[in-house]
C-alpha cells in the first residue's frame, strides 16, 4: 500500500551542526512533496515543497533532495539553531489524489 | 491577517455528546481540509473541501461529518462522540487541492471521556 515514513523518530545535534532528516515513500505516482515543521502546541508549518519533475530545491538554510530512483527524500537544515528544535514531517501527494503525512522526526538541537 | 482559526482551542466531551468544530481561514483559499493527528502519528485526512460546494472523505472519515459553509469556512463535526476520537484535530487550507502548501491553524485539543 501507499506510505510515507521516516528512518528515525528522533535526532539529535549540536547546535552549529548540519541536520539531515529522511523520509522514504512508496508510491511511485507521487508528484509532490512537503515538508512542514510542528513546534509543540502548534500547527504544522510550511518549509519547503518540491516537485518530482526536480531533484532539489533550496530554500533560506534548508534544502530538500529528491531520490525517485530508490523514492526517498531527504532535508538538511545548515547550522542548526536552537529555535529548530521541532518535529518535521515529510508529506506526499499521489498524483489526484490524497495528501499523505509520514510519522515525523523529533529534531533536538543542543546548544 | 489571520490565517487559519480554529475554535474551541480545547474541549471535554463525555461519550456520546456531539459538537461542532468551527474553521475560517481569511486568505481567500479555494481547498480546505480536516486532519487528526494523535500521539507519535503523523496527520490523518478526515474530510476535505477542494472548493466551495464539494467535499470528499479522507483517509479516517467515520464518524465525523463536514460542512463548507462558505468559501471561509469548514466546520466539522462529531455527532457521537466516542473516547477513539480523542485527538488533536486540525485545519489547513490551500490554493488549490493538494498541490500547493498547506496553512494550518493552531488546532484544537478534543478529549472524550
């Protein structure tokens, strides 16, 4: 069936350090992808999206990557600062169809 | 402007209540949607609005119903609660369906007992 998950629930960094954050789908007919981050007691909010007629898109300090060969995707944060602490969600939409969140990853700056 | 708003901001229902929850967005959106999102669980679609006039089920529609009653606003509502409906329940809207990004508002924090 269709799924969007994430490698690791929770990550951990140091403040200064570049964050990866990874997400893996299963619906090849995918044809949109975002990214939203979800501070506690609040909605998700928009980072980044990405369509797969792209590879990459660069945003301010974040970047998405897009693999539809082995249909993964991926977000990297540069210089993590403390107000990134958050969870991030990885969304896809089938072509037509439904917006599909992942679990998300808990992302933990250090300072 | 305001965005998204959601009310109530939380709520206590005893099982088998029913309640309405409110959401207006003021961005002039086409498409707005219903999710649910529960603990270590990403966000489920319950019922969406592509446009005004329509409105189609999500992924987790039982027990809920839906109603766009304008162009701003899109309640949802619970006609018997049950203690599975325990959630934090949010509202989005968006340009268009699905392919553009989504605002959410601050949701609300229903507990059913």
């Amino acid at each position: 069936g269709e799924s969007v998950g994430l490698h690791l629930p929770t990550l951990s960094v140091q403040e200064g350090d570049n964050s990866i954050i990874n997400c893996a789908y299963s619906n090849s007919a995918s044809d949109y992808f975002i990214w939203y981050k979800q501070e506690s007691g609040k909605g998700p909010q928009f980072i980044i999206d990405i369509r797969s007629n792209m590879d990459k898109r660069q945003g301010q300090r974040v970047t998405v990557l897009l693999n539809k060969t082995v249909k993964h995707l991926s977000l990297q944060i540069a210089a993590t600062q403390p107000g990134d602490s958050a969870v991030y969600f990885c969304a896809e939409n089938m072509a037509g169809g439904k917006l599909i969140f992942g679990q998300g990853t808990e992302l933990s700056v250090k300072p | 402007n305001a965005g998204v708003t959601q009310t109530p901001k939380f709520q206590v229902l005893k099982t088998g209540q029913s309640m309405t929850l409110q959401c207006a967005q003021d961005m002039n959106h086409n498409s707005m949607y219903w999710y649910r999102q529960d603990p270590g669980m990403g966000l489920r679609l319950i019922y969406y609005s592509a446009s005004e006039g329509t409105t189609d089920k999500g992924e987790v529609p039982n027990g809920y119903n839906v109603s766009r009653l304008n162009k701003r606003e899109f309640s949802l509502r619970l006609e018997s609660a049950a203690p599975s409906q325990t959630s934090v329940y949010f509202c989005a809207s968006s340009e268009g369906p699905f392919n553009y990004g989504y605002t959410f508002g601050s949701g609300t924090r229903l507990t059913v007992v």
